[in-house]
C-alpha cells in the first residue's frame, strides 16, 4: 500500500450517475424486500450502489485513524461493510442510505457479525440527515455529490475527520491520500479531509496585530508589529494552527476567538495567545 495523488476519475463519475434517481424510484418499489439480492451497478437515488472493496475499507479506517473513541458516519453505507468494519473497532457507527432493502440486508450483516449494538442503520437521504454528531465520515459518492455536500462538511466541529473513496472536493485538496494496490482491482484511492477552524479575520496577539486570510486549511496574511508587516503562510488540522511570520514558527490551538500556543526561533521563544477582534 502506498499514499500517492491520483488522476481525477471523470469515467467513474459517469458510470456512477448513470441510472441514479428517475430508474431508481421504479425498482425501488418493485422489489420484495424478502430474498432480495443487491446487484454491483444498481439504482440508486443520487448515485448507483458499487461496494467498496474491503481492502479499501480496512485502508480508509487506518488514513482516518479511526479508533473506538470515534462516531462514525457512513453516508450512503450500501450493504453496510463500512459500518460493520467500523463497529467491529468497537465504533459507534451509523449508516444513512436511501434504499430500504439495502438498510434491512445491512442490518441482517451487522447481526451476523456480532456488531448490531454498535452498528446503526438509518433509511435516509443523506442530504436530508443530520451527521453533526460524526466525528469521523466516510462516503464513496460522486465528485460533484462531495462539493453540494461540502458546505454542511466545513460546518462540522473542527478536527471532524473526512475520507472519501475515489472522490475529491474540488478546490479543497486533500490532506492526505492512499492507494491500495493489493485486495482491490478499481475504486482503490481514497481521500482525506480535517475540518479546519474558522480562522480568518483580525487578531490582536500582543502588541501585535495578525490580520489572517483563510482558504480551506491555508491560511496567509501578516503580521503587524509596530507598523511594520511580516508576510504570514501557514496551515490548519483541524484546530492545530501553524504559521511562520518573520523567521518565527507559531503553532497553536484555536478555540472560537481565542487561540494559545508556542512561538519559537527569531528573537524570543515561548508561549504566545492571540484574540480575534
Ligand atoms: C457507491 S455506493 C457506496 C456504498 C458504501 N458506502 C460502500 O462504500 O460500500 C453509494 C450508496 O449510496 C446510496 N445513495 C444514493 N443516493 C443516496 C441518498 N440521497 N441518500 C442516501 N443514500 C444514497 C446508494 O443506494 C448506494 O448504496
């Protein structure tokens, strides 16, 4: 296994549109729930049903370093492999999908695998559902699925873990990427994501003055100090933020308005805490 940045998959996107929504709402309802068999390609509301290989699967929860202390959120969770694996780490994991007879057959799985107290399976549409209380999410949709659905992302608690299979969110790039090479034969990348903090706008850190401007995870600006600005460019994980301003390197938590950290190299080392105006 080995992390790299692949080329966007603009076939899959096209395959996996194909037949969502209008073909959807007619085999929904014709097929009997009991004996059902899901077929790979089937309808589905927004985006077809392709499983994740469990190959992947087990890669998305090492590059979401998820661990039992984590609720998860599975957004179209198909046959409920994502879940299951999730809750066999002792997740509390949750599935929203639209397709009732996929959330019975995943709830029959999470039976099977011993894991139906930690394995939550809700027929929902996903744009339609509450998922604020995830911490970690994962989703094999679309491309363009991921950006109507980016907003309500970037909104969730900084530090709430993010990954995608195959793909991306446009101009938010990636924090991390891995691709799978063994145990997977298409669908084999995955993305990753940290909700960055809300960061931009005017600090006061001392007697000096950091105005931030803020793009996703990058953030740039200056550092004022007695009229004289320093360029700033640093980055966010979640609520870490690292900056370089005239030599020195500032790493700090953010909270809200507030944040509190460490300054060190050119001049005076130590503890510095900014407020946002
Ligand atoms: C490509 S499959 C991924 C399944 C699973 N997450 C996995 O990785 O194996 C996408 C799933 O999303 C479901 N889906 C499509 N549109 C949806 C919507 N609006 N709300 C909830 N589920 C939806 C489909 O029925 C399908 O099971």
């Amino acid at each position: 296994m080995k992390t790299t940045r692949l080329l966007r998959h603009s076939f899959t996107a096209l395959v996996l549109a194909t037949f969502a929504s209008g073909v959807f709402a007619q085999t929904q309802s014709s097929e009997a729930q009991k004996g059902f068999e899901p077929q790979v390609g089937q309808a589905g509301k927004d985006v077809i049903w392709v499983p994740t290989s469990q190959a992947l699967v087990d890669a998305m929860m090492k590059l979401g370093k998820v661990t039992a202390k984590d609720t998860l959120y599975d957004l179209g969770s198909g046959d409920g492999r994502t879940v299951i694996t999730a809750a066999k780490m002792g997740v509390r994991a949750y599935g929203i999908e639209f397709n009732p007879n996929m959330v019975e057959l995943s709830k029959q799985n999470a039976a099977k695998a011993g894991v139906s107290e930690r394995a939550t399976f809700m027929k929902a549409d996903l744009f339609e559902t509450d998922f604020s209380q995830a911490n970690v999410i994962t989703m094999f949709l679309l491309s363009s699925i991921n950006l109507k659905l980016r907003p309500k992302i970037l909104d969730l608690k900084p530090g709430t873990r993010i990954v995608s299979n195959t793909f991306t969110m446009d101009n938010w790039k990636e924090d991390e990427s891995v691709n799978v090479t063994e145990g997977c034969s298409t669908y084999c990348t995955a993305y990753f994501w940290v909700v960055p903090a809300k960061v931009g706008g005017n600090w006061s850190l001392g007697k000096s003055e950091l105005a931030l401007k803020q793009e996703f995870q990058v953030v740039s600006g200056t550092l004022t100090t007695d009229g004289k600005p320093l360029p700033v460019t640093g980055r966010l994980r979640g609520e870490q933020i690292t900056f370089l301003a005239g030599g020195a390197q500032y790493e700090a938590r953010v909270n809200g308005n507030a944040m509190e950290g460490t300054r060190k190299g050119s001049g005076s080392s130590g503890s510095f805490s900014a407020t946002r105006k």
